[in-house]
C-alpha cells in the first residue's frame, strides 16, 4: 500500500509542476526573443519544474550552467 501511496503523491507533485509549467511557457513565448532577466528568470524555473533527477544529471548540469552565465550576465 505504502508504494501505491507514494506513486500517487508523486503523479500529484508532477501534476501540480505540470501545470505551473503551462502558465510559465504562455509568459515565455509572450517574452520570446526579449531575453531580460525575467525572461531568463521564468526559462530557469520551467527547466526546473521539468527535470527528472533519475535522467541525465550532465546534461541537467550543463543546462545549469548556461542558466546561470545568463542570469548572471543580466544581473550586472
């Protein structure tokens, strides 16, 4: 029962990020191609409402990275 328990909190937790997802993409592709640090503040948050920490934390990482020498950038 305990496993049935967690697999549905976790279909609920995907859900819930899911859905904020959709709102995040409508306010990306209405700022699309501005790249202002919102802009780059709402990619940041989708990538992280989207990734699986059991796939390719490399690739995770490198998508890090580019985030952050963006965000960076904007910041000064």
């Amino acid at each position: 029962m305990k496993i049935q328990e967690q697999k549905g909190n976790r279909e609920s937790l995907l859900k819930l990020f899911s859905d904020l997802n959709v709102q995040n993409w409508r306010e990306i592709d209405r700022l699309a191609g501005q790249e202002s640090r919102y802009y780059i503040f709402l990619r940041l948050k989708s990538f992280l409402l989207t990734i699986d920490f059991e796939a390719n934390i490399k690739e995770g990482r490198e998508w890090l990275d580019v985030f952050k020498e963006k965000f960076i950038f904007f910041l000064s």
